[in-house]
C-alpha cells in the first residue's frame, strides 16, 4: 500500500473505493476451479458497489486446500492478492491504526448462509456454466460469458511467480516443440451435467487433425481419471503428454482425498488451466478447467461440447458411474449406484431443510444450526467411504 497516498488507502490507481471488502469462500465443497469463480463473483459484487476487494479463504471454509505450513489464505497459496491488497496487510494496517473497523465490510454468519443457499441460483455470479438459470441458447451465453470471465481473469487473478515458472518449464520442455492440441476431460464425481463420452473426444481430434493437415502433433491431455489417461494412450501412444499430477481411479475427486497434500490438490489443478491455456487449440466440454483455459488465453480457440450437454439437477449420478469408466462388474457398479442415488437423495433432502430452516426457523436458532450442524451435513460425502485407496506417492501430512 506504499503506493496509495498516506491520507487514503481505499485509493488504489486513482479510483477510491467506499471500502474494503472481505471475500470468503462460501462454498466449502468447492473445487479449486468453483473457488476461482466464488473470488470472481464476489469481486463483481465489489465493482457494483464500489468496495475494494480482498480475498481471505479461511482455513475453516476452505480446508479441502488448507496447509498450514503455506498460511492462513488459501487464495494466496495460488494468485496474487486481488489489486495488491492482501487481507494479512489490511489486518496489519487496522492494528496499525491507519484504517478503521467502519472501512472494512464483512459479511456476517446470516450473510453467509445466504451467500451460500443462493449461490448456484446467482444470475450475477461469474460462472463456467449456466446451472441454476434456464438459458434459451446455450453456445450464445458460452460466449459472452466467455467475454466476461476473461476480462475478469485478466485483471484480476494473477498466478503466483513460483507456478508460472514451473508452466513456463514445462511448455519449453513440451508443448512449445511441436504444435499442441489441449484436450480436458473431467471424470470422477462430475455431475452437475451429462458427461461427454470419450469417443466424442476421439473422433474431434482426428478431424481436427485432418482438417488442419497435422502429421507432427502432440496431445496435452488434462484430467481428473487415471483411466482417461490409460486410454488416450492406447489410442494415440506417444503423442500424449500430461503434466504430473494426483489423479483418482474411482469417482472420489482428489480434493476430497484426506490424506493428500492439500496445497499439491489446488496447484496441479491451476498448472493444468495455465497449460492448457498455451495449447494451439483446445478441445473441452462442460467442466471448468477447460473453460478457465480459456478465460486465461483470449485468443485460444476451441472446440465446446458444453452446448450441447445436458444440465442436472445439483444432485445426480457421477460421471464414474455414469460412463462406468472403472469397468465395474454389473454386480458391484449396480450396488454403488443404489449407494450413490441414495447418498444424493439424502444430500437433496438436507440442502432443502436448510431451506426451509431459512423460512420458518428464527434467525439465532437458524444461524446457529448451519454453524454447529449444517455444514457438516450438506457438505458431507458417503462417496468416500467406498471411494479409491490413497496411492502411497501422494500421501501428504494428515489434517
């Protein structure tokens, strides 16, 4: 802040701000592609009401990606605090005496709640995709919201040195050596859409091979499946490239996984983003990470299965289930999917309690419950009680 004048620090580059603006995560099952977008849909929330954003996600509501060795912000593990102002400096000046409590907004326990109830049905907030709004012309919203998300992504999410250093290696050692085709296919417990079959990335890639008279390509291939890999391979062998990450055989996503390195969990899944942000071009469906390759690289074109893909309901059957891409026996992936339907059902039923605790309970007792008992409930996962084994390369400290 030495930059700003000594007699006002809500003025960053000649635009004062009414005040400074606390943005937590208030989705605390999110992966690290929906924390992008909860940062993103809170700093649009700064813009319209004239507050100086400052991103804190806490240990207690983000600790899929807590690490105590690397801070209490898990944000910035990753980015840059958002137009230089990092809430460890902003708590520093309040000490300090030279701002004061009236000119940092924060929201409250009952803010929370409903910043959390009504966030997939925000028609304001900075999102991937449409779910929770009725869209008429799915590829025409894909691209203006594209527009958006990237004027939004330039200006404000700026990756870590640290990160960019290890992407900048890997493209030299990789990607810039031949043309390179970015291909993400999302797996594990994607559900919020009808899964793209994986033959439909096949036949993509060839076309597009053939349409442009490739020979000498290569394949960056980002995902989530330990068995997307293993196929890709048997398809196209040594074209394929992919960056050394933790991935999961089952439909348990890695940021669940409990003994994982927590920083590792969000940083492969950013270094994926930046790479597949450097590929010639890009083939992607409804999941985030390939559109936030996107956002990264304005002038990255694509081919998007998003448009076509059918949106769900908030609680439906995993991608892993959906596409048995585990090869499971008809015995053992008909008991999981008795397990998931149910596990789903119960998470339906206790997401609309809270709902309805919104409506007839008080709000002490309201905001109390969601503190003690709710989160816990609605974001609990039984799928991990039958999920893959930890492979012993990942392990990382206990929480």
């Amino acid at each position: 802040m030495s930059s700003n004048p000594p007699d006002n620090p809500l003025t960053i580059e000649g635009h004062t701000f009414d005040c400074f603006h606390i943005v937590p995560n208030y989705d605390q099952m999110a992966g690290f592609s929906a924390l992008i977008s909860v940062a993103l849909t809170e700093i649009q929330k700064c813009i319209e009401n004239n507050w100086l954003p400052v991103i804190y996600f806490d240990p207690e509501k983000t600790s899929n990606f807590y690490s105590e060795s690397h801070g209490d912000n898990v944000w910035e593990y990753f980015f840059e605090p958002v137009l230089k102002i990092g809430y460890a400096e902003l708590m520093q000046q309040l000490e300090a005496g030279n701002i004061t409590e009236s000119q940092i907004h924060r929201y409250s326990d009952e803010d929370f709640f409903e910043l959390r109830v009504n966030f997939l049905t925000n028609p304001k907030r900075v999102t991937t995709i449409w779910s929770g709004t009725r869209v008429e012309e799915p590829a025409l919203w894909m691209e203006r919201n594209r527009e958006q998300g990237r004027r939004f992504v330039a200006r404000y999410v700026k990756p870590l040195p640290h990160i960019l250093r290890k992407v900048e290696n890997f493209v030299a050692e990789n990607i810039s050596l031949q043309y390179t085709l970015g291909v993400h296919i999302r797996g594990t417990d994607f559900a919020y859409a009808s899964p793209t079959r994986l033959e439909r990335y096949i036949v993509a890639i060839h076309q597009h091979a053939k349409e442009r008279n490739l020979e000498d390509f290569r394949i960056f291939l980002a995902t989530d499946q330990v068995q997307f890999v293993e196929l890709f391979i048997a398809e196209f062998g040594n074209r394929i490239i992919t960056y050394e990450c933790m991935r999961s055989d089952s439909d348990v996503p890695v940021f669940l996984w409990d003994n994982a390195d927590a920083y590792r969990k969000g940083e492969d899944v950013l270094i994926d983003i930046l790479l597949l942000s450097r590929c010639d071009f890009l083939i992607k469906s409804t999941a985030a990470v390939g559109e936030y390759g996107l956002w990264f690289n304005p002038s990255l074109e694509c081919i998007d299965f998003a448009p076509e893909n059918t949106l769900k309901p908030t609680y439906h059957m995993t991608a892993f289930l959906q596409l048995n891409i585990g090869n499971l026996s008809p015995l053992r992936r008909f008991i999981l999917v008795a397990i998931s339907n149910v596990s789903h059902f119960r998470l339906f039923f206790l997401d609309q309690l809270m709902k309805l605790g919104r409506v007839v309970l008080p709000a002490s007792l309201r905001n109390w419950l969601w503190k003690k008992v709710g989160t816990r409930l609605v974001f609990s996962n039984s799928s991990t009680d039958w999920g893959s084994k930890l492979p012993e390369k990942y392990h990382g400290t206990k929480r």
